[in-house]
C-alpha cells in the first residue's frame, strides 16, 4: 500500500519544498501538492503535511522530515498487525 503525503502549497514556500522534494523521490511514497488544504492557522505557525490524512507538524523542515518518516513507519506498522 501507498502511503500519501500531501502538501500545503502555501506552506512549501514558506520552506517543506526540500522535505516535498526528498519524499517524491521515494516509490512508496505518493506525494501531492494542493493549493490550499485549509490548515491556515497551523501553515501560519508551522512546517506541516498530511500523511494519510493525519496532520505531522514540526519547526523546521528537518524535523518535519523525520516526523513524517516516523508517522510512516508508524501507519505502516499498524497495517501489519
């Protein structure tokens, strides 16, 4: 199974375009971009994504990275069970 990852646009100027980046290159990983995913007060304050529908936020883009692997890791054990 996939896992989605999707973006903020707004929120991949402010600095998660390198997590975005890093991500897509990953084949289990479907990552989407969307103009807005209506977490305003959340993309205001913070690097954000959704994966698998679940918000992961963080300060800054490598701890938003490492959140996310986590969250991944994470979705996928609770498949396995």
């Amino acid at each position: 199974m996939y896992t989605i990852v999707e973006f903020c646009n707004a929120n991949m100027q402010k600095g998660t375009h390198d997590v975005y980046a890093q991500l897509d290159g990953n084949p289990g990983i479907d990552v989407v971009d969307y103009e807005c995913t209506n977490n305003c007060g959340l993309c205001s304050k913070s690097y954000f994504v959704l994966v698998d529908g679940e918000i992961v936020a963080a300060k800054n883009s490598e701890q938003l990275l490492e959140k996310t692997y986590k969250r991944i890791d994470k979705n996928n054990q609770a498949l396995d069970e």
